[in-house]
C-alpha cells in the first residue's frame, strides 16, 4: 500500500463496486521508463524555459515531493470514467516535471468530508492505524481501511514532502445543491454558518496536524467552487454563489491566520474561475453530477501552479504520426535529429542530449565508443555493443547504439533511459501526454 495512490471520489450516487473497479485499475497502474515505451512524443505548446524569479522557496526547489490529500477533486473522478482519472493532480505533477525532479502521493479518499481528513490527519500525526469508520462512516471507498491501516506510509510521505496540496470541502456544502432553493433566506444563511463554523475547525486542526509532522512543508488548500449554472434558476444560483464566497472568505481567512504564525499557508482561488462557466467546466448539465470535467481540471490545476510556482504551461499530446520528443530540464529537445524508437526503446542523437543536460562527451574514434561525463558519474556507449558501461560497470542493453544517417550526417543515437538514469538523472513518461521528461 505504501508508496501507492489512492484515488477517491464524492458523488453521493457512485456505488461502491465502480469506484472499486476504477480503484483496482488505479492501483496496478505503475509509471514507465521512457525506455519502456514505444509511443512517446512531445506536447504541443509552450514549455517552460526556465524557473520564474521567486522568492518563495518552493518556486526555487529543483526536488518536489508532492503529497495530495482530500475528496474526489484530488483523485480527478469523472462520472461514467473507463480509465484512469486524469485530473488536477496528474496535471500537478506535470507542472511539477517541467521545473525539477517531482514525486507524488495522492491519498484522496472517497466521499471525504473535511471531518473525516481532520481524523485521518488525527491519526495520522499520532501514526495510529485508523478503519474506514474511524475516517468518516459508510465511505465509498472500498481502500479507505487500507490506506487508513497504513497511516504510518502517509505520515512518511507528509513528513518528507515539501508541499502538501488539499482539496475538501465539497462534501460539507453539496447538500445546499438540493436544498437551497428550498430554504428561506435566513434558513439559508444559517445553514451556510453552521457548515462553515465546522469546516473552519476541520480545517484548522487538518492544518496543524500537517504542522506538526512537517513544519516546513507548504500547504496549499483549495476554495470551493460552485458548480450549479445559472440556468438551473437565478434565485438558486445568487443563493449558492453566496454560499461559495462565504467558503472562499472562510478559507481565506483560516489561511491568514496561519500566515500571521509564520505557517506557509496558501489558498488556490479556484472558485472564481468557474463562475460564468458551471456548465462548460463540470458535469451538471450532462449528468447531474457536480464534478469537473477535463476542462474543470485542468482550470483548478492552472490555478494551484500558479499559487505555487507563478506559471502554468499548457501541455497536449502530440498529433498522431508525430515523432516522440522531449522535455530536458523544462526544455523542449528541438532538433532536427529527431528521436527514433527501436523495439520499443528510444534513442536519441547522442550529442543532443549532451548540450541539453550540460554534459560532455568525447569520442574514440578507434574503438566506435562515446563517453558520456557529467560531475562524478560516466558513460561509455560503443557503437553496436550490446552492453554500455556506467561508472565502469556493464549493464546489458537490449537493442545497441546505432549510427543513423539525417541528410548528409551520420549521427550516433543511443537509448536515452539508459544514458539519462546511468547520468543520475531523473526520467518520467507521461503516458497521457506521450511525453517524457528528463531532470538532472
């Protein structure tokens, strides 16, 4: 269970067995070497050059260890999903990927109302096993009692983490969605006192327990946006967005008081962003179901890279047919010398990926042999040789270097997850985006 993410989900109408099903799926999914893989391409668009000019020091981090706590935003649930959820944390670790070397743990868990993370958290601090109805009773998350028997892997991962990002809080007010057009002005307004007196010190305790695991991790907390269009009535909606302003104002001001002890507390405004667009960000019109969708989460991933690293980068998967390509160091790899995949392992022009990662690189002429150098560690790659050697050590390769003729030049390709790992660098596929990315 350690080590592993857990992805949750808060629609009351989702049964068990299908968040079970997308929960077994989640699970067995591991991330590939790009080595591994035959269809890896780079994103279209922008990416980012270099890191922005911040003194936060997490915008200055060349190492993220991310853990994502919370509901079903946290585990990118969609209604009617057949894969793997693809949501704002996915979109996070990306974001992540283009700035440093980054790890993630997602534990969401199922149907989370901000009292069932202030017990898990509870537990969590303390590093006490917790069942599923110690956590919140009748979740729909058949791993809630796994995860819970497992604290002390999550207050590992909090310990060691420098940002915690936390989405809750949906839970607590998605019954107004079937209620508030029913309650009179002053039902309304303390209904919304009540749920927010109880989230502030949900949240508040979620907060201080994180605290107390790890003092210098930042933690970032999403508002929560309002997800009924104008459509469904105009009295409604004026009714909910004042509720979710209320949530915004709350959230707001817990932060600021953790602020003013010295606490990195910072909240991602993500309710703002859906105002006007309910119905073309999230489910509701379609299926009834207040979730966002690809649209949604990706705006609530926009908005926490912005809080955190002051940009966001707009990532898409290749066109069809294209050639797979690269991002080192938050750099696009544009070369003319495009990679080249052989029996599912990719390999690139040798000297490209030596100015992109600031390595160099001398060839024996005599033996066919380049040899890769950067700081302490040093590759050796002979032209043919079914094996390379790092740091002087033979490790077997499958398929071997190769000269590869473009124009009029013959250029040495080499597999670039052997070279890249045996450097000591970092190398992540990103299946969704058919992208890999290679950090020092």
């Amino acid at each position: 269970m350690k080590r592993k993410r857990i992805w949750s989900n808060t629609a009351a109408s989702l049964t068990a067995s299908m968040l079970a099903g997308m929960l077994l799926l989640a699970s067995s999914a591991q991330p590939a070497h790009a080595a591994d893989n035959s269809s890896i391409a780079l994103p279209a668009g922008k990416t980012q050059a270099s890191l922005p000019a911040q003194k936060d020091a997490i915008a200055l981090t060349k190492e993220f260890r991310i853990v994502t706590l919370g509901d079903s935003i946290t585990v990118g649930y969609e209604p009617n999903l057949k894969e793997l959820p693809y949501g704002y944390v996915e979109r996070l670790q990306e974001q992540g990927l283009l700035h440093g070397r980054t790890k993630v743990d997602n534990y969401g868990i199922a149907g989370l109302k901000s009292t069932g993370l202030k017990n898990f958290t509870d537990a969590m601090k303390e590093s006490k096993a917790i069942t599923s109805e110690a956590i919140q009773p009748s979740l729909p998350d058949p791993r809630a009692g796994q995860v819970g028997a497992n604290i002390a892997a999550v207050r590992e991962d909090v310990a060691q983490a420098n940002l915690v990002a936390i989405t809750i809080g949906g839970n607590d007010v998605s019954e107004l969605l079937g209620s508030a057009d029913k309650l009179s002005d002053a039902e309304m307004e303390a209904k919304v006192k009540e749920l927010l007196s109880s989230y502030t010190a949900n949240v508040s305790a979620v907060i201080n327990n994180i605290h107390e695991v790890n003092p210098n991790a930042k933690i970032v907390i999403a508002d929560q946006y309002q997800p009924m269009p104008e459509v469904a009535g105009k009295e409604l909606y004026a009714k909910l967005m004042e509720a979710s302003q209320g949530f915004t104002a709350t959230i707001d001001g817990i932060a600021a008081e953790f602020s003013a002890k010295g606490i990195d507390v910072k909240v991602a405004h993500v309710a703002k962003e859906f105002v006007g667009g309910e119905g073309t960000m999230t489910h509701m019109i379609k299926d009834r179901d207040f979730h966002p969708n690809q649209y949604g989460y990706e705006t609530i991933a926009n908005v926490f890279a912005q809080t955190i690293w002051g940009d966001y980068t707009k990532l898409t998967a290749p066109a069809a047919g294209q050639p797979m390509n690269i991002i080192v160091s938050g750099k696009t790899l544009d070369t003319p010398y495009k990679p080249i995949i052989r029996n599912g392992k990719n390999f690139v022009a040798i000297q490209d990926i030596v100015n992109a990662v600031g390595a160099t690189t001398v060839w024996d002429n005599k033996t066919s042999t380049a040899t890769i150098t950067y700081g302490d560690r040093k590759v050796d790659v002979k032209i043919g040789a079914t094996a390379v050697q790092v740091n002087g050590a033979s490790v077997t390769v499958d398929t071997p270097a190769f000269l590869n003729k473009v124009g009029k030049e013959s250029k040495t390709y080499v597999p670039l997850a052997m070279v890249a790992e045996g450097l000591g660098f970092d190398v992540q596929y990103v299946a969704k985006l058919k992208t890999v990315f290679v950090n020092p």
